[in-house]
C-alpha cells in the first residue's frame, strides 16, 4: 500500500515567470510586476524571520547583493523592487522600456505607491504569515514612508517595519534646493512638467564606480556618474511629498531612520567624500525623523555615505550591525495581518496617495 501523497505546495502565479537575473546573474532572479519589476535572492534562509523589501532612490536601481546576502544570512527572505522607469524596468524587454517619459520621472506619487502596493502584495503572497520590512534609500524613501502612512489601514498592502537609509526628507544643495523653493516651480510643474530645472554630475556615484578606484562595480546606465536631470514635474512632486511629511505622517509600525553623522560638498576637493552623506543635509533627516510616526528610531552612522550600504568596510558594518539589532528587537513584537485579510488582488489602494502629497 502506497503512503498517502503530501499535499500540493502552495503556488501563485508570482512563483511563475520567474528567469535568473541579467545584472546579478543566477544568484538572483527577476520578473516583470507591472510596470516595474521584481528581484529576488535565489538563496532563502533556512527559517525565515521576515521578508525584505529593498526600494532605491533616484538614479539608482538593485545591485546591493551583499546587502542581500548579508540578510539572508541573518534568516530575511531577500526581495528588491526595481520602480517604473528605473533599473531593469528600462533594460530592453524591461516593463518600462517602452516608456516615453525619461528615467525616474514622476509627476505624481501614486505611481511609487502603486509599484510599492504591488511588490507588497506580491513578496506577502509568496510569504504568507512572515512580517514586511521594507528597506528603502533616498527618494525610495520618502516615497515609502508616504505610502505607508497612506495604506497605513490596509493589511494587503501596509509594511510591518520600516527602515529608512539616508532618506530624501528635504531638498539640499543650492542649485536644487533654490528651485525647490521657488513660486515658479508650481506653475513650470504643471505647464512644463519635463524643463530641466538642474542638472550636475553626481560625483558621489563617479567616486564609488570600480573605474573611478571605488568598491562598487554598477551599471552606469542605470547609476549615472554625469546624473540625472531634475525636472519641473519631479520636483515639484518632490517637494510637495516633503511638506506633507514635514507636517507629520501616522506610519503605524516601528521606524528607523539610518542617516550619516555628517554632510558636505558633492565634489572631487571634498577630502571627505568618502566618509560624508554628500547628497542630502543630515541634519534636517535628524529633524524630520519625528514626524513619521509615533516609533521611530534614529541610527547615526559615524563616516557613512549616501547609501549607507554603500559605505567604506567599517561605517557599512556598522550600519548593518545597527539595522539586524534594531529589527532582534522589534521583530518579536511585530504581529503581521493574518493570511485570511489579505486579497492580492485587490485594486492598489493609493487613491488617498496624492492627497497626502500637497503642501
């Protein structure tokens, strides 16, 4: 007599489709997820504690992968979100490469919500019962800490964690932060929503790329060392999202908000290029860190850069010793949304989303 069959795992349509990934190789794998796509860590920890959700920022894409390992190896299910008109999304056959609009515009953060409200309901349905952790940098950052006070009630799509790499809470630089702050921005935003407001190298990508003597080997395509344009359209969004953050947000769950322990200038003199956020004021994330939420937590990396996971050997394992600590601690206390509650199909719910980006 034969044993009885297990029963069938169970699949989704997401565990289909899935082709090793062209940037990172066999290690990884991606798929189209709208407009977007998906990455994930072919590698899974044996007992997962949570599943990781990475978001980038502007000029910028996933090819973290020691980011990856590094919390895989700490029991995370590693995912990343590579947003519209971003990364592998305009690679050929990519879900945006079609897209006429120029790479990491947005004129409206319903797009980031909608991606994020599809990566969320999809990395939930391949993982039902374990928390979401949404890692998000930059611009991905004050994209998803709107979007998760916005869906803050829907458990299909609300993150259970937050953390929060050198987020864009507030314009920096003269040129950007000049526009930024100009009456004419509302208007050149919806008139010309495409005019270059400005437009610099980012020495801090050319300092970090493998040819400049850096650590880091990326696709300079995708992460440009000559920079990406800022455009009327963006950051007129841009700044609207920051004076409704600057108001206060309700995100419900915990937060860290990681930020360098100094800033300075964004050029090759700067004899601390390497050691500094260059890009955004510290000082003002230390400010606004507060009006997330009611938990949120500020983790100072001594010598760190933008991308805090991009940092030199020392501030970078400082980071990551900072973010698995601070996630021991608050993981056990997560509970996250029964499977029951959740319906992956769902219409996005980011109606309220443009809502929360007006002054």
């Amino acid at each position: 007599m034969h044993a009885p069959s297990p029963p069938p795992s169970r699949r989704t349509a997401l565990d289909e489709g899935w082709l090793a990934d062209r940037l990172l190789g066999a290690d990884f794998e991606e798929r189209p997820l709208g407009p977007a796509t998906l990455v994930r860590a072919a590698e899974r920890p044996t007992r997962a504690r949570a599943v990781v959700l990475h978001v980038h920022g502007y000029n910028d894409y996933f090819f973290q992968a020691h980011l990856a390992r590094a919390l895989v190896a700490a029991g995370y299910v590693f995912c990343a979100l590579d947003l519209r008109r971003a990364g592998r999304s305009l690679l050929a056959g990519g879900a945006g490469a079609d897209d006429p609009l120029p790479p990491h515009y947005v004129a409206s953060l319903r797009e980031a919500g909608a991606d994020l409200s599809a990566a969320a309901r999809a990395v939930r349905d391949l993982d039902p019962g374990l928390p979401l952790v949404v890692h998000a940098h930059s611009t991905g950052g004050l994209s998803a800490a709107l979007w998760a006070h916005a869906v803050r009630e829907d458990p299909a799509h609300a993150p259970d964690v937050l953390v929060l790499d050198s987020p864009f809470f507030s314009i920096s630089g003269s040129r950007l932060a000049d526009a930024g702050r100009s009456a004419v921005l509302e208007v050149l935003g919806r008139r010309r929503p495409l005019a270059v407001v400005s437009a610099n190298p980012s020495v801090y990508a050319a300092h970090q790329h493998t040819a400049r003597g850096g650590r880091w080997d990326f696709d300079t395509t995708l992460k440009r060392p000559e920079g990406l344009p800022a455009r009327a359209g963006w950051l007129r969004t841009v700044t609207r999202a920051q004076a409704r953050l600057a108001r206060g947000l309700a995100v419900p769950g915990p937060v860290l908000v990681a930020r360098s322990d100094s800033s300075g200038p964004d050029r090759a003199d700067n004899p601390r290029l390497d050691a500094q956020d260059t890009v955004l004021d510290v000082g003002r994330i230390a400010a606004l860190t507060p009006r997330v939420g009611a938990d949120t937590t500020a983790l100072v990396v001594p010598g760190g850069v933008h991308d805090l996971a991009l940092s030199a050997d020392a501030p970078r394992q400082a980071y990551l010793d900072g973010v698995l600590t601070w996630l021991d601690d608050r993981l056990p206390r997560v509970r996250p949304a029964p499977t029951a509650t959740r319906h992956p199909t769902d219409v996005t719910p980011v109606g309220t989303l443009e809502d929360e980006e007006q002054p």
